[in-house]
C-alpha cells in the first residue's frame, strides 16, 4: 500500500487555504474562457455538461449546441423511463445533476485512473466508468440556465429525492461510447483542445440502472498540469461522493510549494 504524507485533496479533512484553479475542467464552450473564484460558471439546462462563463456566450454557441443538447436530454430522458428496478422517475436528470456538481472530482478521478500524467496517450484510448447506485436522501446543489427561458435570468435548480453512491469503477475502452453525436462532440472538444496545445479530451461516462451520462474533459499538456500523481483515487472519490461534498479541490506539490485548486 502506498504511503502519502498528505490527502489528496486540499480540503480532504479541511478547508483550503486559498483557491487557485488550473485548467483541466471547466473553460467556457464559447470564448474559451478558464472559471475562476471570480467568474463562476452556469450549465446549460437541457444536457447539464457544457458549461458559459455567461449567458451572452450561450447565446452564441446555442445554433452549435442545439443538436447534441437536445439530443443528450432526448436519450437520458427516454434510458431514465426505460430504467427498471428504479422507482425514481427523474433518475436520469438527477445523474446529469451529481455529473454536473461533481465535475472537479470525476475529471481528477479520470486524469488519475487513466495515468495521463505518465501516458498522455491513454486519453485516446480509455475511459474511466463509474457506477453508481443511489438511495432516498434529500440533496440540493447547481445552478443552470435553460435555454428554452434565456431570456429570464439564471435560476437556480435543486436536487431533491435520494444521493448516489459509488458501487464500482472501470478503466474501459473509448469505445465504449457508441453514440455518433456523443463521439462528435468528443471529437469537436478534443480537436479545439489540441489547437490550443492540450493532450484531448478524457472521457469519463457515469451510469445507473442503465441511465449514462458522458462527461467530455479536456486536458492540459501534463507539463502544465501539476496535481499529484495518486493511486487512491478511487477511495478519494468514494470519500466526497459518500459525504455529500461537491467542494473537492485537488493539491498540486511545486517547486514553489503546494497548491490547492
């Protein structure tokens, strides 16, 4: 078993000192735009996965958007009813909204499992899947903007009903994903994120009772990522998902020290 002299992440056991975010998650799916403490991203209500820095770069991306939103709300919505042994008929929207509140930690947990620090190359040819099973609990995060109202301001939306937790985790190939449109809007993230000097898009795909959401991530070169390498991802990620937390924020050792974010 491998030895750490500290968690994880910053705020394992307690809050961070200072937050300082790195690219490797959310950038504006217009502009390009990183989110920073300052400039807090919303997401589009319809697929709950791309993310604006504001609601003017909705706008513009939405004739670009429209096809694969629509149809991402269309399948999960249509697997949810399909669901069996689910009593919960809005399973599907309640998985899009644990994907959407945990992005920080699944991406990391993604970027670890797939050891894209040590081979970059892994991120064309794996996917991490998490399964989930869930539970009556009462939860309530994320704010999000649907396009159907953009002319209202942003609202915000609760999660309300039962909390997943993680039952198994898999390193799989990106086959796994079959959906052409999905694999289109991979293929689009990850062509921008090579223009801009990134290693791709990692794929990390959340299911439950045969409901699956695909979260596309671009990432960095690993030159410019400086989180940790850990082999206790899994159980990180079993931590914040099992306490309800959605404040996970990854710790980076530097030669100019830690960083937290």
């Amino acid at each position: 078993m491998a030895y750490y002299s500290q968690p994880a992440a910053a705020n394992y056991n307690t809050p961070p000192m200072h937050a300082q975010r790195q690219r490797g998650y959310r950038i504006c799916d217009q502009c390009g735009t990183p989110e920073t403490p300052s400039v807090k991203f919303r997401l589009c209500g319809g697929c709950m996965t791309t993310q604006y820095c504001s609601q003017d770069c909705q706008k513009i991306h939405w004739p670009a958007h429209k096809s694969i939103c629509q149809h991402t709300a269309a399948q999960v919505s249509k697997a949810g009813a399909a669901a069996s042994g689910y009593a919960d008929e809005h399973l599907a929207k309640n998985l899009r909204k644990f994907a959407s509140a945990h992005t920080a930690l699944l991406g990391w947990a993604g970027f670890q499992a797939l050891q894209l620090k040590r081979v970059p190359a892994n991120v064309r040819q794996s996917a991490l899947l998490v399964d989930l099973s869930y539970h009556d609990h009462p939860e309530s995060h994320r704010r999000y903007v649907d396009m159907e109202a953009v002319a209202v301001p942003f609202r915000v939306s609760d999660i309300s009903g039962f909390r997943f937790s993680i039952a198994s985790t898999h390193i799989v190939p990106r086959t796994y994903v079959r959906d052409p449109l999905v694999i289109q809007d991979i293929q689009r993230r990850e062509e921008r994120c090579r223009q801009s000097g990134g290693i791709g898009t990692l794929v990390v795909v959340v299911q439950c009772g045969g409901v699956s959401q695909v979260m596309p991530v671009e990432v960095d070169p690993p030159a410019k990522i400086t989180w940790d390498m850990r082999d206790d991802w899994a159980s990180v990620l079993n931590h914040f998902v099992e306490s309800g937390r959605t404040d996970f924020k990854p710790i980076s050792t530097t030669a100019r020290g830690v960083i937290y974010g």
